[in-house]
C-alpha cells in the first residue's frame, strides 16, 4: 500500500481564496470509485491505497480546478511506497507517537 500527498494550486483564478477549489477536490475523493483513504490538512491531501489506484485518482483531482475556470494548474506529489511491510497513515503516525512516548 502506498501514500501520497498531493497538493493542487489553480493559477489564474479571479481570486486570491482557494476553498471552493479545495472543496471541489474533496467532493471528487469522496465520490471515488477507487479503494482509498485520505485525509484533507491545512495544506495538502493525504492519500492512501494501491498506487495505480492514487494516481488514477491524482489525475483526476489534477482536472478538477481547470473544470472550475483555472488556466493553469500545478500539481506536487509526494508517494511513499514501502513494500517490504504492511504501512499505513495512522501506522506511520502512531510509530512517531511510540518514539515521543520512550523520550519521556
């Protein structure tokens, strides 16, 4: 299973607020067909699943905004693809959480 954080920025919009476009971008992950998980932070997304299924879904929240209006679109994207071992999001959280809990 892989994770990814994927962070979308429309260029060329009539205003400096992006939360319509964010919200656009999460309505597109709710409706997925595809087996993911995500999770939506301040300042990216965080996506977990097989990793033809991330980026089926990456390509099509790269669309999103330009179906909003956008002229431009930049994408960043971050895979972490660990295969020796079963990972996860809260896995990778609760191992930092363990290593916070020995230091004290």
């Amino acid at each position: 299973m892989a994770i990814a954080e994927v962070t979308i920025i429309p260029i060329g919009t009539e205003s400096t607020s992006l939360s319509s476009y964010v919200a656009d971008i999460q309505k597109v992950l709710q409706q997925s067909p595809e087996s993911i998980r995500y999770e939506m932070t301040a300042m990216s997304t965080i996506i977990e699943g097989e990793l033809d299924h991330i980026l089926q879904v990456i390509r099509r929240l790269h669309e999103t905004p330009f179906e909003a209006g956008a002229k431009r679109v930049s994408t960043s994207i971050k895979i972490d693809d660990r295969r020796d071992k079963q990972g996860s999001i809260e896995q990778k959280l609760e191992s930092v959480r363990s290593q916070l809990n020995r230091d004290r």
